[in-house]
C-alpha cells in the first residue's frame, strides 16, 4: 500500500477508550487501525475503578497483590506480615485502578467506616478463600458482606477467589468448588438475595491461574472490553494467528483476547515469553532514548494496515520467536516507546505453514527490511529438548559480545553448540541483573538445585569414604594387638564390621568416582558426536543475519527454543511426544549430568579443553574395548571409560540422526575422531622419513 493510502492513525489512546469512550471510535476494522507509539497520556481527574480484596486471615490477599502487581516471587509471601489497616496501591498499568488490600480480621459492620465510600465506587469485590483451610466461617462472612455491598452498589462484580489449590488434589478442588458454590447460592437464596451473579476462580500464587483470574476481574472493568476483542479478533483473521492477546506486560494481566477460547498453555507460554524478554531486555537492551522521538521516527512504519513491505517494517519494540514445534511467538509493543515500559503488547501465536500464508507478517519477515541481528536465547538444557534458541530482534537489540561477558557456564553452552568459539569467550562477567521478574521467568539457565546436589553428594561421598578408611586403620590396629586376649566370637564379630565398613568404602569410593566420570566422559562424549564446527579461525560474526529464512523468521535449525513439546521432533516422529526425562524413560541420564557439569562450569577447564578430541584410547571402534576384547555396548556404561564413550555417542546419534557424526560401530569413526589433518601430515612426515632413513641405510 502507499503512504499516501496509509489508513487513517488513531489519535486517540487505549487507556482512554477505556475511562471515556464518548468520543466515537472508529470503526475497528482491523487493516485499517494503526498503533500509536509513546507514552500513554494519563487522563487526570478520571476515575479509577477500584478493586476490594477481602478474606479472613491469612487467607493469601496481600500475597495476590503482592505476586501479581510487584512482581515478588511466590515462594516470598511466607515472610508477609499480616495487615493491620486498609492498604490502598495505586497500580499504574495499562489501565489505572486501586486495590484495596483489607486486614482479615476488620469488621466494617460496625459502625465505624463509611461503608458508602467504601463500596459505592468499587469495580469489583475479590473475596479471597483458603481452600486449604476449614472455610465456613470465611463463607459466612462472604454471605455477610454480599448482602451488605448490594444495598450501596448492586451491580458490583462479586468475584470469589477459592485460593492456595496448588496443595489440593483436582477432585478436591472441585469438591471444594463445588462446595462453595452451593453454600452460596442455598444462603443467598434464603435470604432473598438470589440474582446476585457470582464468579468463582480457583487460584493460586504458584501457578499462572492467579494471573489468568485477575485478567478476567479486570476485563470486566473495560467499557471497550468488545471493541479491543473486535480488533484482536481481526488482526487474527487478517494475519491468521492463531491467539491473540492484549497484555499489560508488567503484571501480565491479559487485558483482552480474541474470541477464540483461551487455553491455558497459550495463556502461560504468552506470559513466559514476556518474562523472557523482560530479562533479555534487562541486560542486553539498550537505552532507547525519548519514546517520542522514537515514536516519530517509527510513527510511519508502525502501520498495521500497510501492504508494502517496507511500510511493514518492524519497530524496535517488537520480537518473535520460532518454537521448534513450529510456532511462532510475535510480541508486539503498542503504545509505549521503551521495552522496559511497555504499556501494551499483541502477542500472537500462529503455525509456520499458515504464517507463511499470511500476505502481511510474511512479507514482512522476508522483505529487505527482515531483522537483521538475532539473539541467541541460551539455556543449558539443549538435549532435554530446549535447544539454544533465538529471538530475532530489530537491529537495535544485538548482543555485542565483545564488551557482554557471559558466565563460563553459558559460554560453554554456546561454544559446545558451535554459537561460540573459544576464542570469542570473554572471561565470565555478566551485567547486574536487577529485574524484579527474574525469578520468576520460565526455564532459566539450569537447574542450580541440580548441581548443588551433585556437587553435595560428590562431597559427601568422598568424606564418607575417607572417614570409613580412617575407621578401618583404627580398628585393624586396634584388634590385630589385642586378638589374643579376646573371645573368638567377638573377633570375629569385629571382623564382619570391618568388611562390612571397608564395602561401605568401597561403594562410596565407586560412587563418587562414577559421578566424576560418568560426568566427564558425558561432555567428551557428546562433544565429537555433535560433530562441533571449529570456529577457531572462523572469525565471521557469529550472530549476524541468518541464512534460513525459510518461515521469514531469522533463526536457523539448530537454533530454536521448544518449550512446548521438550522432547526433540525426532522423538515426537517417533510417537514420543512426552515431557518425561531420560530417567524416566528407563534411559540413562548423561545429558543431564552434562548440563550440569556445564553450569557448574568448574570441573571443566575454562579454556575449551574439553572440546579436545578424544585420546587414541578413547576413539577405539565401538565394540572393542581397550585390551583389544569384544564387548557389547550396553555391558558396563558407567564403568569403563570407552562403553561410556561409545554409549553415549550412539545415544546422541540415535536422539539426532541429523546432527549424527560417522556410526560409531565403524572403524572409520575412530580415525574420523583419532585423525585431523594435523595427525594425517604428521603421520606422511613420519613415513618419509622412515622411509629416508630406510634408503640412506
Ligand atoms: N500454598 C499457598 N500458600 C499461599 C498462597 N497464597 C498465599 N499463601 C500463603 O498464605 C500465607 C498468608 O498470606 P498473606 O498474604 O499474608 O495473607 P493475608 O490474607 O494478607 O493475611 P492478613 O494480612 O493477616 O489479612 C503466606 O504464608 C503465604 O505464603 C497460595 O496460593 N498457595
């Protein structure tokens, strides 16, 4: 489309739609509706719709506030004093509201509160229920409380929060719903008060569903809630996404959605998204300067209507991720210039084959204007099925890793990939991290629990066996003297300890020793079957622009994040589409044990050794061990060196035949392994040599 055809832009913000929709709204077809960038203007004097937060004790309110508004991570909230007078919070999000946080054990029957101010003005009334707790008196105040709002503001939004049912099982939460839900409507029905409409949510702080439940509160609140749902549901049917949302990005409150059923797992991939690239943001973004001058700047291209490709060029606040399911994650800042503050964004999910249909966003990825610069999102799982991984970004947003240190853990998990040399490793130093969010965003990089475990029990084992061997040389010294003079029975007696300590010995010893090793020969293992490119002297830049633009997103094969299905395609081909563990899968675990090691980064040496090939021990043909026997692959893994290494590669080649080097079965493979080009000419010199001398003799 031309400039000149640009459908009209909208000088009209979101924020005010909804607090004073009397102007008219354009007609809210989608092609035709442009995103207005900057800041929102704050409308003064302008109500704020008011949310009342009630419960008994201890019931969870100011953690819901807390969690949902401040970002604190759940786990937090144990340490939350009890509340002693009304707590009134301004939230400033996409939307202006209070809450009203009330102490649990306020009685404002009596006299004393203005219970018209109180509830006149009120949105809506969330009444919060520990479903972990004996909840008849909670109901008895809910019942109390109903009644008493409906004579100032009938047509208030009762919203029942049955609370903390992470603890409970499903059939109990539903019981317990169910419970409710009956007590309730029996009361007020006795009481007169049966067209009061309630809505319950069962909620709790450790899952998405408290985040799921205040969306809904708060979609109640838009005057303009069937207008944005009318836009989202045409940017789906023009772009064909397949789930749109509007979010208020800082308390991940999903302010409208298309009319196409939520499903949750859309809903918590969408918010994990923001998440991450909050944090992405965080340490790699950049100071952008003066929304408005960016707004300028961008004003012209941000058109959602436009047909041109270069019209259809992505402003800075934008990002997609390609899952390896194939779908695409879009997230799309509207009406804010700054990442950190956004206001707003459009998240869409959509499938590469349909993506690739849609006229608008494939021209728009494919044109000249395509991000040019990815970041690569790393995490230190890539075998469990999350795979380093890429959000293409506009240009702005690029790592330079020259001044960016990375910690030696990610560095390694970068090199092993071929996305780092060694060369490009700066030593470990990674910019303060100060966002709130950033306990709470999905799969951070790694499993620190993991590691201190392993790190514990190695400790553990070894201090184990030491004081099991100091006891053995104190008791051997102590009896072989003294045998003469004690009874038969008890020597022998002291001699079943003994064995039985010095076994004990043993199997520590054993243990940490296969813990170590196990570990070691993992990392070797993987790192010649995965076939690692040697960019030593590769100085072409490692993040530029991508060569597979197949769907129009930068990012190539090897790159993309699966959060969806952690399993590798090859294994969901294969009918395995499960989120289950090697172990649990009966598979040993040498994939984890490698993540491990390389977020410990310590028993790793800091300069790419491990990288090394393999010794000439180790590149022994599958099938012969050391000594020159036969043995087969499964006999000792975790006992001798070679079935480790051997078992290993071929569990690698069996989980990514694409990425497979040689069959480990075949010779070849150990002079692939055992021979590079250095080996070759050192091995031709040697010959001429011998072959010199050979003739001067
Ligand atoms: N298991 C679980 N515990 C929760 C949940 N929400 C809150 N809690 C815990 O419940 C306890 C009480 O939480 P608060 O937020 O202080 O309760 P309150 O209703 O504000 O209490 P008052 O201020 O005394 O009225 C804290 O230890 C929280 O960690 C939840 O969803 N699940």
């Amino acid at each position: 489309m031309a400039r000149g055809n640009r459908p009209q832009k909208l000088n009209y913000s979101l924020e005010r739609w909804m607090q004073d929709p009397s102007p008219p709204l354009q007609s809210p077809t989608p092609s035709k509706v442009s995103m207005q960038n900057g800041p929102l203007p704050r409308v003064r004097g302008a109500p704020r719709p008011r949310l009342l937060l009630q419960g008994q004790r201890r019931s969870g309110k100011s953690s819901i506030s807390s969690v949902v508004f401040h970002k604190m991570p759940p786990t937090e909230t144990l340490f939350l004093e009890s509340t002693t007078r009304i707590q009134k919070e301004p939230v400033n999000t996409f939307m202006d509201f209070q809450v009203w946080d009330f102490p649990g054990q306020i009685d404002y029957n009596d006299g004393t509160f203005d219970l018209e101010a109180i509830f006149s003005d009120t949105g809506a009334l969330i009444y919060v229920i520990d479903a972990q707790d004996e909840y008849l008196e909670a109901l008895t105040r809910l019942h109390q409380t109903i009644i008493t709002i409906q004579r100032f503001n009938p047509s208030i939004n009762v919203e029942v929060f049955i609370h903390k049912v992470d603890g409970l099982s499903d059939d109990f939460k539903l019981d317990t719903q169910r419970d409710i839900v009956q007590r309730t409507t029996d009361e007020l029905a006795d009481l007169g008060f049966d067209s009061v409409h309630i809505n319950y949510h069962l909620t709790s702080i450790y899952d998405h569903s408290i985040f799921e439940a205040f969306s809904k509160v708060i979609q109640k609140l838009l005057p303009e809630l069937g207008t944005l749902e009318n836009l989202l549901n045409g940017l789906v049917s023009n772009c064909r996404i397949e789930k749109a949302f509007l979010f208020d990005v800082l308390s991940k409150i999903y302010v409208a959605t298309d009319s196409s059923p939520v499903d949750v797992q859309s809903y918590e991939i969408c918010s994990d998204y923001i998440d991450v690239v909050l944090d992405m943001t965080e340490i790699y973004g950049y100071d952008r300067g003066d929304s408005s001058e960016v707004s300028t700047a961008e004003e012209s291209k941000s058109s959602i209507g436009s047909t041109n490709a270069e019209d259809w060029t992505l402003p800075d606040q934008s990002s997609v991720m390609k899952l390896q399911n194939g779908m695409v994650l879009f997230l799309r800042e509207i009406n804010n210039g700054r990442f950190e503050h956004l206001g707003d964004a459009t998240i869409g999910i959509s499938r590469p084959n349909v993506y690739c249909t849609g006229e608008h966003w494939q021209r728009q990825h494919t044109g000249p204007t395509s991000p040019p610069y990815e970041v690569a999102f790393f995490s230190n799982q890539p075998l469990d099925g999350i795979r380093p991984g890429v959000i293409a970004s506009s240009n702005k947003l690029s790592l330079d890793w020259s001044s960016r240190r990375l910690p030696s853990s990610t560095t390694h998990v970068l090199r092993r990939t071929g996305l780092v040399s060694p060369l490009d490793q700066q030593s470990p130093r990674l910019p303060s991290v100060s966002h709130p969010n950033k306990n709470r965003t999905f799969p951070r990089i790694g499993y620190s629990a993991f590691s201190y475990s392993s790190t514990m029990e190695r400790m553990l084992a070894c201090l184990l066996g030491v004081v099991l061997f100091l006891r053995i040389v104190i008791d051997w010294s102590y009896i072989v003297p003294q045998e003469s003079h004690v009874s038969t029975q008890s020597s022998r007696s002291r001699i079943l300890i003994l064995c039985l300590l010095a076994g004990f010995t043993v199997i520590a010893a054993a243990i940490s020793f296969r813990f170590f090793y196990l570990r070691r020969f993992a990392i070797r293992g993987r790192a010649s079957a995965m076939d690692v490119p040697d960019r030593s002297t590769d100085r072409t830049p490692l993040l530029g622009p991508s060569e597979d633009s197949t769907h129009g997103v930068a990012g190539s094969s090897a790159t993309h994040v699966d959060f969806l299905n952690p399993v590798p395609p090859r294994l969901q081909a294969h009918g395995r589409n499960d989120s289950t563990s090697p172990q649990d899968r009966g598979e040993p675990d040498f994939f984890r044990a490698q993540d491990i090691e390389a977020q410990q980064g310590q028993a790793l040496p800091p300069t790419g050794d491990h990288l090394a090939e393999p010794s000439p021990q180790e590149c022994l043909p599958s099938g012969i061990d050391a000594h020159g026997q036969p043995y087969s692959p499964g006999d000792g893994v975790g006992i001798g060196r070679r079935p480790i290494v051997t078992s290993v590669i071929d569990q690698v080649n069996r989980l990514f035949p694409e990425t497979a080097s040689p069959s480990s079965d075949t010779p070849e493979y150990a002079s692939s392994l055992c021979l590079d080009e250095d080996d070759e000419e050192d091995k031709k010199e040697e010959d001429k040599k011998a072959e010199d001398q050979a003739g001067n003799r």
